[in-house]
C-alpha cells in the first residue's frame, strides 16, 4: 500500500493506493458547511474518497463515514484513527504527515518567469558565452553572468528603465541566481 499526503481546500488528505478507495483516487476527511434557516452557518466532518465516475470519467466524492458535527466530533476518536493509520507509516512519514498542515509561510514570491527566462538563457548558450568572455576579462564570470541575466529578465518580464532594474530585483528570485548577485543591483 503506498501513502502520500496532499494538502487540499479542506486540510491534509492522504492517498491511499489500496482496495479501500477502489480506484486508488483518494480518501481524505473532509469539513462541508450548510447554512441555517438563522442564518448560522453548521460545519460537520466526513472521510470520503474520490472514485471517478464510471460514464464521465469525473471525480466524484463517496462518503465513507459521518463524524457529525464538527464542534461535537469525538477528537479523542479522530486521534485514535490517526494513531491507528500511523501504525502502517514509517517513523518519517508519520512525522510528515503529523505536521503537514502546520507550515507557516514566511514569504512568496513570483518564480515562474524568472524560471523560464533563466531556462531558455541557458539554452540558448547566452549563460555559458558570458562566461567564457568574462572569465578572459578577469571578473567574476558568475556573477557578472548571474547579474547580466537579471537586468534581461527585468526588461522581459517587469519592463523599465536602467534605474528601475535598481530597484526590481528585491522582489524577484530565481533558482540560479543568488541573493549577492541581485544586490549589486540595488
């Protein structure tokens, strides 16, 4: 049986490639909400799993047990299941999916252009001319490279002027170019 966690709308589910999801889609505790006639809104929990449905091919969720309400759920009962699952899960993997819903994001950032521009750089062999010419200049051909790729990614991707590639690169990283090489330009 093969594990994996996934983060979704509703929390961390775990993909279960066994007979008990038929189809190895997915099974996952699931939190749905209904709207009273007061207007409060009532949250109960369900372990459900995704079976695609046999015409259409679209996935569809099939409860496979009601906890009831969420603010009246047995915690004590979820932890035992937990505890019960655990005990198919190597020490790491239980440890992983334990803390899976509790990453804290510090920062983001836009990546995707920076990837490509960085990507079809070295591609293209612009990267690894830049070097050769610098290496012979006696500089520092990675860095001046690295530096070099950032003020074409900024015309590419965030259009400016010289003096305002000064000020881009705070907010733009890339997998290859280190946070020294965006400096020099501010």
């Amino acid at each position: 049986m093969a594990i994996s966690c996934r983060h979704t709308s509703s929390g961390v589910s775990l993909d279960f490639t066994s007979k008990l999801c038929g189809s190895g889609v997915g099974v996952y505790l699931r939190e749905t909400k209904r709207r009273n006639r007061d207007g409060s809104t009532v949250s109960y929990l369900q372990l459900a799993h995704s079976e695609r449905h046999p015409v259409t091919g679209v996935p569809q969720a099939k409860v496979i047990h009601n906890f009831g309400r969420a603010d009246a759920v047995d915690r004590d009962g979820l932890a035992r299941l937990v505890s019960s699952i655990s005990r198919f899960l190597d020490p790491a993997q239980a440890t992983a999916a334990a803390h899976a819903g509790q990453i804290e994001v510090l920062d983001s950032r836009r990546f995707g252009g920076a990837w490509v521009a960085d990507q079809l750089w070295e591609r293209l062999g612009v990267g690894a001319a830049l070097r050769r010419v610098a290496a012979d200049r006696r500089l520092d051909a990675e860095a001046t490279e690295r530096v070099l790729l950032a003020l074409v990614a900024q015309r590419a991707l965030a259009p400016g002027s010289k003096l305002a590639a000064t000020r881009w690169p705070s907010g733009w990283r890339s997998p290859t170019v280190p946070d020294s090489a965006t400096t020099v330009l501010s």
